[in-house]
C-alpha cells in the first residue's frame, strides 16, 4: 500500500511526478502550520525540504537534494516504488485525482480534430476532466521515466 503524501511548495516537480506513479500527493500549501494540520488528519507522510517544518513533525521525510533523480533516489531508500508510471495506478499530475482509460467517441469534442484522427487511446482525470494521450509530451515523459527508474534500481 502506497502512503499519502503532502509535499511542500518546494516540491511540485516531485509531486506532479509521484502522482503519475500512482501516489496520493497533496501539493500546493505554503503554509506549514496547515500541512502539519492536514498531515495529521489525514494521515499523510510529508515530503519536504525545509529543516524546520522536518523537525516539527514524526511522520516526515526531508529530503536533501533539490534535484529530481536525486529525490527518487532519496525515496527509494525509504522503500518507495516506482514501477508503474501511468493508468490504470496514475494519478493527474495537475489535480491528484485518478485517470481512467476514456473511449474515443467519449472525448471527440474535447480534444482537437488533430487528435482524435491520430490517436485511438485516451484517458481523463475523474476529478478535473483533463484528457490524456500518447503524444509527444507523452512520450518525453516516458524518456524521463527510464531515465529515474534507470537510476533507481538496486545493484
């Protein structure tokens, strides 16, 4: 079972790329008093790397590097997992919430006429309705996802 996380605002591109790999990532708030609040009521981890909110906390990772493969190897050492990277365990790197696979005709006045001619595979966030394909900003991020889980596996 994968942890909820509250990430600080130092880490949105860590949080955008956790909720792709399937993790629930509240991320967003500045203010530490409310992450610690939100932390504790619904029990959520938090990522972070301000000292400070660190040591005001038990249940917090804090993490050294401001560097994005260096994270995924600071949470690999926590025992995190990253190998599935998209739906159906995806979740919307914009709004937290699930992506499930779409039908074509369900999208067709959505997305440009471009789009649906090219592509048969679709996929929307449940909460906030964006659409998702394997374009070409899909494919840079699956280059990137090779390249952390690359860097990531154990020797």
């Amino acid at each position: 079972m994968k942890p909820k996380l509250i990430a600080d605002a130092m880490l949105g591109r860590l949080a955008r790329w956790l909720r792709l790999y399937g993790y629930d990532v509240i991320y967003g708030l500045v203010d530490d008093d409310e992450i610690l609040k939100i932390a504790e009521e619904e029990d959520r981890l938090i990522l972070t790397r301000d000292s400070g909110l660190a040591e005001r906390s038990r249940r917090v990772i804090l993490l050294r590097s401001n560097k994005l493969e260096e994270q995924f190897e600071e949470l690999k050492n926590f025992g995190f997992t990253f190998e599935e990277l998209f739906p159906p365990n995806a979740r919307c790197p914009k709004c937290n919430g699930l992506i499930r696979k779409a039908e074509k005709e369900e999208i067709k006045s959505k997305v440009p006429h471009n789009v649906y001619a090219k592509y048969d595979e679709f996929y929307v966030c449940t909460k906030c309705g964006q659409i998702y394909w394997p374009g070409r900003q899909w494919n840079e991020m699956i280059k990137i996802d090779r390249k952390l889980r690359n860097k990531n596996k154990r020797s």
